[in-house]
C-alpha cells in the first residue's frame, strides 16, 4: 500500500513537472486530464488511449462528411425536376469544381495540396507533422466537390482528414517521431473504417499504403482507432452494409477461367485507368492559366460527361447497385440512350463506355480544382468491368456466369490494381459486402490485378516521382533512412582552404598546424579548382629532389566527382561506391565550395536514425 502511494505521489510530481515545462496556461482542461492521463500510464497504454480518441474523432469527422455530401445530394436532387435534367447536369458538377477552387483559393490561401500521396510526403519528409488546416479543409473541399457532383471519392479526404486528427493529437501532447507516425496512421485508418464499415481494411490501408517502409511493432493502436472509426460510423449513420447484393451466388470452383479472365481485364483496366490519370494530370499542370480558368475548363468537360453519360455523376454507387438489382434500364433511361432501343449490345456498349468515361471524369474533377480520390471510381469502374465481362459471357451463350459475384469481384481487382494495394482491396470488398466467402475469388483477381499493374511500374504512378526525388518512404528501408538525412548538414565547413597561388611556405604552414588530410584549392573568386591529398602528397614532401619545384598548384589535383550541396544522400552515398573516396568536395547552391562531406559522417547520421526507428 505504501509504495502505491508512493508511486502516485511520483507520478504527480512527473506530471506538475511537465506542465512547468510546456506552460499549464495554453492548455485547455480536457488537455490536463490527458496529460495527466500520459504521465501515470505506460507508453502503451496511454497509446491505446491515443488511438481510441483520434479513432472516435476520426469516425465523427468521416460521419461529418459523408453526412454533408448527402445532404447537398438531397438539396439539389430534390428541387430538380426530371425535365430539367440536362440543366441539372450542366449546372452542378461544373459548380462543384469551380466553388472548390475558389475556396481552395480565397479561404485556404491556395494549399490544395490533397490525396494519399500528401500523407506519405508528411511521414517521410516533415516528421508526420501534419497541417492543423487539414483536419477540416479536405472535408469542406471534398464535400461541395462531390456532393454537387465531382466524379471522385470521399474516401481519401477522410484518410488525409483523419491523418491530420492523428498527427496533431501527438503534436499536442508531445509525443515522438514514431508515435506521432503510428497515431497519424490511426487516424487514417479510423477514417477508411467510418467510410466503409471496415475496420479491417483500415488496418491494412495502414499498414499497406501508410507504413510502407516504416518499422513497427505497436499495432494495437491501428486496431483500436479501425473499430472506434467503424462503431461511430455505424451507429450514427444507422447504414447497412455498402454493398449488400441479395442475388449473390456462393463460390464455386468451377467458375475459377471466369475470374482467372476478370482478373487480366481488371489488371489491363487499372492500368489504363492511371495512363489516363497521369495524361490529365499532366494536361492541367501544362496549362499556362488561372487556378480559376482550370476550373472552369475542368468543370465544363465533367459536367458534358455527366450530361452524356448520367452515371459518372458522383461516387457511382448507385448505379453498381442498379446493376446487380436488374435495374440497369433506370440507369439508361437518363441517358441520350434511351433513344435507342433497348437491346443486349446497347446495354453492354453503355456499361463498357460509362466504364471507360469514369478515368476521364475522375481525373478531370481531381486534378482541374475539385477533391476527392480513386477509391470509390475504382470500385465504380470494377463492378461496371465485372457486369460488361458477365453481359458478355451471356450473349455469346454461357448462361451459368456468377454475375453478382464478378461483379464484386471485379471491383476488388480493379481496385487492387489502381491504389497498389491488394490486401486493402480483398478485406474492403469482403466487409463491405459480406463476400468472405469470396475470399479465393478475391484473392486471386485482386492480386493478378496487381502483379499486372506492377509489372508495367514497380512504384504506382502517382507515386512515382516523389519516389524518385526520395520524398516519400518505399520498400527499401535504408534508402527510407537515408533520405532522411540531409546533405547540407553533413557538410564538414571547418575545413582547410588555400589560395591557388599562395606560396608554397603557406601550405607548409597549413600542415604543420592543421588537423585534415585534404586541403581544398581555390581561385581569386573562391571557387574550388582542386585538392591537395595529404596521403598522396607526403611522399613528395620529403623528396629533396624535388625541393624548390613544388607549388601549391603542382600538388592540387582536380577532383573526379563533386557533390551538390542540396544533392540527395542516396545520390552521395553512390557517388562514394563510385569512387571508393572517403570524403568528397561539396558546392554551395551558388556555386562556391562549401566543405567536404566524408562517408563517416553519413554512417554516423545513418547509424543515430535506425537506433530512434528501432527503439
């Protein structure tokens, strides 16, 4: 009993030290108790703690949002009359692209920065500091976009929303680079739970996507945020399952050629669908004009798309249900289609087309100003490529097709293939549709999908060039390490330096005193035309023969390789492997010699970093 109340006693004094340290009057009084909480449990509970609060407030976030875009569908939807409905497609999805911008512009001071690719960029090369801005700027932006329309899906403004939730949780109560890692993926993963009612998929969005490159061993915090997300989604918005099809069948193995052929569409698709993806990306980035006019131009083409093809409005949901519902006249009824008369191959021709359409339109509301992300167009895409292969196999005779089951199943393959995330497809599709029975079927079309995909690029597209500048973190865990390092603080400036025409007694004097094997050699204008190698210049020294005839410019010797000083470390680190040097010149950013950087010192910086990682 004692030394409990000894133990309290010490622990009140960690936690009256700590608010001395971090000034009690900036805190509110909710932000007391958890910091009192902090400093009487153990690091893991206090995480579990941690994740059930960014969980919850990462559900209610998810909650928010997914209410707010059904709310503007419910507006605009039910004061538009059926008459009016090439205006209505005119009008909205053109509207909810160019307010965002706006917003985007006036209210969040241009930061559009949006998607998957932001997180990764934060965990890699900001600490996992993540902008307070972003725990509500994605869920406004996201909300106006696709709720008047935008082709996209709210899924990835809710991981970023969450990511953000996590990661100023841990900032405001101090936690390392780790935690804060670990709590910015709960976040995320609580948001991918609440938009789907599937924690699991969470966990493996997370553990898939997030921590790529990352070491952990403290996941239960990643499970607690994925079922809090999921509780709060469910019980506030009272939804069934997402994608519950009636009509499924129950696996057999006898139609494995059926998903064995879906699997190779889907693979082909995604990789289509990223084609087209980064072709748009690059047509906007191109265009030398106003965030607003790219906006506008962009808004203009969705809305024509949608006027066309009706079911590329929105996230696409409901059509997917239409389909497995035999409802897919209602879904061309809205369509200029409904002029044509209704046969198998007009339906089939429709389907193929809104199918391959809704890269373009997804593209285009994503990256001309509107937000959103891929996950719910590549579902919408894999249960329209499911329904056209199960048409297909129809009208050429084979009446026996699963068509529900392709029609899941698809949408996990072309899902697995465009996010690059097999796993994450398999447990999303299996929860949200109650399919675990489905899991071979799954499993075998979401990764030839994704063994596709990876095939033509080892890294997803979107991904692809922050990989290369070493922005964000990949599978290669030392080149993860290492682009953590920064050349320009490595550079060892205290270094010995001389003047290319000095005399020959002011080298002399150099090594006398100095403590360095190389001398850098520089001109009028300070600029570096060569080094003098202490180890190769000694034997030369102590040659009587050639006393009187050295010069300072006769022992310098031009260096093979130089080092720019804003130069990747993963870029020296192989310029040391090239040359087999121990130390190399370093240029400033203008031009002038700023010092040398030596292999010990990366090993050093590299050795300090993987202790912090695996502590």
């Amino acid at each position: 009993m004692r030394n409990s109340s000894i133990k309290k006693y010490y622990s009140f004094l960690k936690f009256r030290r700590n608010f001395t340290r971090y000034g009690i009057d900036k805190f509110k009084s909710y932000e007391i108790v958890i910091f009192w909480l902090k400093s009487i449990l153990t690091r893991s509970q206090f995480l579990i703690l941690s994740g059930i609060l960014v969980g919850c407030t990462a559900g209610f976030a998810g909650v928010i949002l997914k209410s707010l875009v059904h709310y503007i569908h419910y507006v605009i939807t039910s004061k538009v009359h059926f008459e009016q409905q090439v205006w209505f497609y005119l009008l909205f999805p053109f509207s909810g692209i160019v307010i965002t911008a706006l917003i985007v512009k006036y209210v969040f001071n241009g930061q559009d920065k949006k998607g998957i690719p932001v997180i990764l960029y934060e965990i890699a090369r900001n600490s996992s500091n993540v902008s307070r801005v972003k725990m509500y700027s994605q869920i406004i932006q996201s909300a106006v976009t696709v709720g008047l329309g935008g082709s996209a899906g709210l899924e990835s403004p809710i991981a970023v929303t969450g990511a953000a939730i996590g990661s100023n949780f841990a900032q405001t109560y101090k936690l390392n680079y780790k935690e804060r890692t670990l709590l910015l993926a709960s976040g995320a993963t609580a948001g991918i739970a609440a938009a789907f009612n599937a924690p699991i998929a969470g966990v493996m969005f997370a553990i898939e996507i997030l921590l790529t490159g990352v070491v952990f061993s403290d996941f239960i915090p990643l499970v607690v945020a994925a079922v809090c997300g999921s509780l709060i989604s469910r019980i506030l918005l009272q939804e069934d399952v997402l994608f519950l099809f009636h009509t499924r069948d129950a696996f057999d193995y006898h139609n494995l050629p059926y998903y064995f052929l879906l699997a190779i569409l889907c693979g082909l698709y995604a990789r289509y669908f990223l084609v087209i993806t980064r072709y748009i990306e690059g047509f906007f980035h191109s265009l030398k004009i106003s965030r607003l006019q790219k906006a506008m131009l962009g808004g203009t083409l969705l809305s024509l798309l949608c006027v066309l093809y009706p079911p590329l409005f929105g996230e696409g949901y409901d059509a997917i249900k239409s389909f497995t519902n035999g409802e897919v006249q209602q879904v061309i009824g809205n369509s200029f289609f409904r002029f044509i008369a209704y046969r198998d191959w007009v339906v089939i021709l429709f389907i193929a087309v809104i199918c391959l359409f809704k890269a373009f339109a997804t593209s285009i509301t994503i990256h001309s100003g509107g937000n959103g992300g891929n996950f719910a167009p590549s579902l919408f895409a894999g249960g329209s490529l499911g329904y056209v292969f199960a048409l297909l196999c129809i009208k050429i005779g084979i009446t026996d097709v699963p068509m529900t089951n392709l029609i899941i199943v698809g949408m996990a393959g072309v899902m697995s293939g465009v996010l690059y995330a097999p796993l994450t497809a398999i447990f999303l599709i299996a929860e949200s549709s109650s399919g675990y029975d489905l899991f071979i079927p799954l499993m075998i079309v979401s990764v030839i999908s994704f063994l596709m995909v990876k095939w033509f690029s080892p890294i997803s597209p979107d991904l692809e060039k922050l990989a290369e500048q070493g922005q964000i973190f990949t599978k290669e865990f030392d080149k993860n390490l290492l682009s953590l390092l920064n050349t320009a603080e490595l550079v060892d400036k205290e270094v010995q330096k001389i003047n290319e025409n000095a005399p020959f007694t002011d080298l002399l004097e150099i090594l006398k005193h100095g403590k360095r094997n190389h001398i850098a050699v520089l001109n009028d204008a300070m600029n570096l035309v060569g080094v003098i190698d202490l180890g190769e210049v000694r034997p030369l020294l102590f040659n009587r023969e050639l006393e009187g005839t050295l010069t300072v410019k006769s022992l310098s010797k031009t260096p093979d390789v130089m080092v720019n000083e804003h130069s990747l470390v993963i870029d020296v680190v192989r310029k040391f492997d090239e040359t087999g040097a121990w130390n190399l010149p370093v240029i400033g950013a203008s031009g002038k010699f700023a010092g040398f950087i030596s292999k010990s010192s990366i090993l050093n910086s590299y050795r300090r970093i993987l202790q912090e990682q695996s502590g």
